[in-house]
C-alpha cells in the first residue's frame, strides 16, 4: 500500500495513507488485554478517524476504504452523503463468507444474516467496489446479486527490490529452496504439505530445503504436525520467525519456490497477496488451492508454477519430487514468473489500474486527493 501511495504522488496526485494500527503492533499482542484494546482500536478508534477526516476534508476526495474493520467502508459512505466524499469499497476480504470458513461464524446464525447485509449495503451505496480477482468478483455475484459499479484490480507488489536481479542459470549443486513467508492464518492449508512428506520422503528431504517464515494462529498446528514426521524429513524444515524488510528481501530473492496455500472455501473470499511478491522475486509458485480460484487461474495463466488441491497429500508429493529432480523446470517456471510480476503486477502497473479508476470519479473541474 506505502508502494501504491509513493506510485499515485508520483503521478501527480495528492495522495496520502491514513491508518491507525502498524503492522508490528497488530502482530504483537500476545496477553487478553492487549488483544482487547487492539480491537477496540479496530472496531472504534479507527472507523471514527475515518469519519474525523472525511467530515473535515476541505475539496473534493477519493476515499479508499478498505473491508478491516468490516464496516468501515459502509460508515465512510454513510458520511461522505454529508460532504464532497466518494467512497471506493474495497474488499481484501468478504464478509460474512471469511468468518464463516475459518470458523469463527456459524451458517444460518443471525451474527450471519446481520454482516451480510452490512456488506450488501455496503456495496450498494459506495461509489465504486473493488475486488482482488474476478472469481472473488463472481462469488460476491452470487450471494448478493448483481453488484453495481465494479472493478477488478490486483494488490500487487512492489517489485523495486528485485528490479535488477532476474532468475539466473538456476543451481549447480545444493538444495532446491522452497519458501513459505507471510501469515499462517484459518485459510490457509497446512495438512497436505505435512501430509505429502509423512512417508518415505527421504530423498525428496535430500533434495529440497523447506523454509518458513511466518506466524499467525496456525504455526502452532504446523510445528505439532511438523514434529511428527521422520527425522529426515523434519531436518530439512526450518520454521522461523517473521523477516525486518532487508532481511526479507534477501530472502525472497534467494528462494527458488514460494509456497501459498489455501483451504477449501477461502477461494470465495481471498486471493493470497504473497503471491505477487513472489512472482516480483522469480520465484516459481508452488499452490496448494482450490483448482477454481484466482490463485490457481494466475499459475496457470503465467506458467509459473504447479496448482495441487487442498487434500491431495499424493498430488503434492509428485510435484516435490519434479521440484527435487527438474532444476531445468524450476528455472523455466521462476523466468516465467518473473516476467509477469514486473509486467503485470508490479506497483506500478497496478497503480495506472487505480488512476484509470480514479479518473472515472473525478470532478471535470477539479482533480480530488485520495
């Protein structure tokens, strides 16, 4: 997003960030009470800075709101009736639908019925919807009908950082290197990986090194699941904590596969942003997802990598073992890869998408701030 913003000045738009929670200080509450005044940060604080600054913005504006917290952007609709505020609608996530697969919502319950028709509304009365992809555009369609002023634009990333260091001949000797960097959130799938490397796995374990940087609520799982498998098998698996950006970047640019997965059912609501990081780091994409999603349609469409199903522990095994043995594929695939990062989802291709949009929402007379 500070990529996308820096991208939007440069063009020649006022355009500036507004959030009111780090990423550090979202990852970091670990007692009862610092979760507690996290959310009442999330679920008060912020949505009412969101009204704060549209009710005082002095011209015309573009008000990009995103769905965390969930009915922001409705509220920032709701006031902007009040001022000389567009409201863009953007959906990281659906609700109820994200609550629903990870569990934390029962189907039929009224909890359900009240978040789905904060968001009907929401979609209804903002000045534009934006979705991730077009299966997350379709799924919406389906539960809410026809949704009116649409668009469809990818998160990207910001591929500055390996912006000179293309795939090179691939490796001469040593293990392939597969990455898993990012949240281990409820959609995401983590049994089919274990249960791919469960049996006789040794000579893909000789072959490949699995590398995880992450954290979220199910790294506990993987570390239990991850203890139960052979010795061999457990020593080429390194599970370690979130990256400071320097060390992030080295890391990307050195890994040969990115790891991204999905449960079934998260399809219908997200599209793994990491991917575009990865595709900017060439590095070819290993996705373990539902085979009708963005995720499995952008592997596909840019041959960059190999789609497993969720559940097909045999599947993924016959893929770690092309991986283990076809370093001549790898780098065919990471070439691929990198090419479309750069050319289609880099921040700055992204950013002309916002400013074609952005120019439909605009005064003749006036060019707005977002």
């Amino acid at each position: 997003m500070q990529g996308l913003v820096s991208e939007l000045q440069h063009a020649g738009w006022d355009a500036s960030h507004r959030f009111h929670i780090s990423e550090r200080a979202y990852r970091g509450p670990r007692t009862r009470i610092a979760r507690l005044w996290l959310r009442i940060r999330m679920y008060l604080c912020y949505p009412v800075s969101i009204v704060w600054h549209i009710l005082r913005s002095p011209k015309p504006l573009i008000a990009v709101v995103c769905t965390n917290t969930f009915y922001a952007p409705l509220l920032a609709s709701l006031v902007s009736r009040c001022s000389n505020v567009q409201v863009v609608h953007l959906v990281y996530d659906l609700f109820p639908d994200a609550l629903l697969i990870s569990g934390h919502v029962k189907e039929g319950s009224l909890l359900e019925k009240i978040l789905g028709a904060i968001t009907d509304a929401t979609m209804r009365s903002c000045a534009r919807n934006v979705f991730l992809g077009e299966r997350l555009l379709e799924h919406a369609t389906q539960r809410h009908g026809e949704i009116p002023r649409t668009a469809v634009i990818p998160v990207g990333a910001a591929g500055d950082a390996f912006a000179d260091r293309p795939p090179g001949e691939g490796k001469t000797g040593g293990p392939v290197s597969v990455l898993y960097c990012g949240n281990l959130g409820h959609m995401h799938d983590i049994t089919t990986f274990t249960g791919a490397l469960r049996e006789d796995a040794g000579d893909i374990a000789a072959r490949i090194r699995f590398l995880f940087h992450a954290g979220g609520p199910c790294l506990p799982a993987l570390e239990a699941q991850t203890r139960s498998l052979p010795d061999p098998v457990r020593a080429a698996i390194r599970l370690d904590k979130n990256l400071k950006h320097d060390e992030w970047v080295e890391t990307m640019a050195a890994a040969d596969v990115a790891l991204v997965t999905m449960t079934p059912g998260a399809e219908k609501v997200v599209m793994p942003s990491k991917t575009y990081s990865a595709l900017t780091a060439g590095q070819a994409i290993l996705a373990v997802c539902p085979l009708e999603s963005d995720l499995a349609d952008t592997v596909a469409r840019c041959e960059c990598g190999w789609v497993v199903a969720p559940g097909d522990a045999a599947g993924l095994r016959r893929v770690l073992e092309e991986i283990a043995t076809r370093p001549d594929a790898i780098l065919e695939k990471r070439r691929n890869a990198y090419r479309a990062g750069h050319d289609h989802y880099d921040t700055k291709v992204v950013t002309k998408q916002w400013e074609a949009l952005f120019r439909e929402l605009e005064s003749p007379a006036t060019t707005p701030n977002t």
